[in-house]
C-alpha cells in the first residue's frame, strides 16, 4: 500500500500539486473569511489577488491578468476578486464564476480566461467557456465584456 501512496503522488505534476495547495489554502481562507463583512472580504479577496498577479514569473501573465482584472472590475463590479487554485478568479455568491489561467502556470504556450459552470453561458447545446488569450486587444475585451455579461445575467 505504501507504493501506491507514493506512486500517486507522482501521477501529478508539481504544477498540479501547487495548483491542489494553493486550493486547500483558499479553502481555509475562506471559511476564516465567513464571519468578515462583504467590504472585509472584497479587501481580503483583492489582495489576495494581486498578491497572486505578483508572483506570475511572466510579465506577459502579469500584464493580461491586471488588464483582465480591470476589465471584470468595470463590466461586473460587483464579482468578489479572490484567488482559484493560486490563480486570479472573480467570484459571485461564494464561488467562482471566471478565472483566468496563466500560461507560464502550466508551462503552455497561452493563458485562458475560462469560465465556472455557474456562468450563464448556456447556447443550444454547445458553448464556449474558455478562451485561449496572447494579449488583451479591443475586439478580445469586447468579445470578453459580451461574455461576462452574459456570464452574470
């Protein structure tokens, strides 16, 4: 049994393992944060949330998540900044609604800006909810503000 207990762990890679981390940590926060008011908590979540944004070893990473953090900021400013798995996330009533995914995370070539099933994303019978990001230009933030909106309606 002990084998397979350290054969597990090497099933996941150390992105992954730090990505499981950062989640049990945000867990933990979380439920220390339940008592806090709503202003408490945004302060809290926006900290934690740059805090993140600084630690991207990327400036590429750094740059597209400050302007995407501008931009649900200004199109759904009542989304709670916080922190998904040691990523930048924007949430709505205690969980994630998008979150935005740096390349240098997982070692690929593009970061996502993605979306949490509880977005309002539904189409027919088959929808986008990620989108593979090189840079924030103005169609990308026009085509993202439209998502966003419905994401949250």
């Amino acid at each position: 049994m002990a084998d397979d207990k350290k054969t597990d762990t090497k099933n996941f890679t150390a992105e992954e393992r730090e990505a499981m981390q950062a989640a049990a940590q945000e867990a933990k926060a979380k439920r220390s944060r339940a008592k806090k008011t709503p202003e408490e908590q945004r302060a809290a979540g926006e900290a934690d949330l740059q805090e993140a944004i600084a630690k991207l070893p990327d400036e590429n990473d750094k740059k597209l998540a400050t302007a995407l953090h501008e931009l649900v900021m200004e199109v759904a400013p009542d989304l709670m900044p916080r922190t998904y798995y040691g990523m930048p996330g924007w949430g709505k009533d205690g969980k994630v609604l998008c979150f935005f995914q740096p390349a240098s995370k997982f070692k690929v070539r593009y970061g996502t800006f993605g979306f949490e099933p509880i977005s309002n994303l539904d189409e027919g019978t088959m929808w986008p909810t990620a989108y593979a990001l090189l840079e924030l230009t103005a169609a990308n933030r026009r085509l993202l503000t439209e998502r966003i909106r419905l994401a949250i309606s």
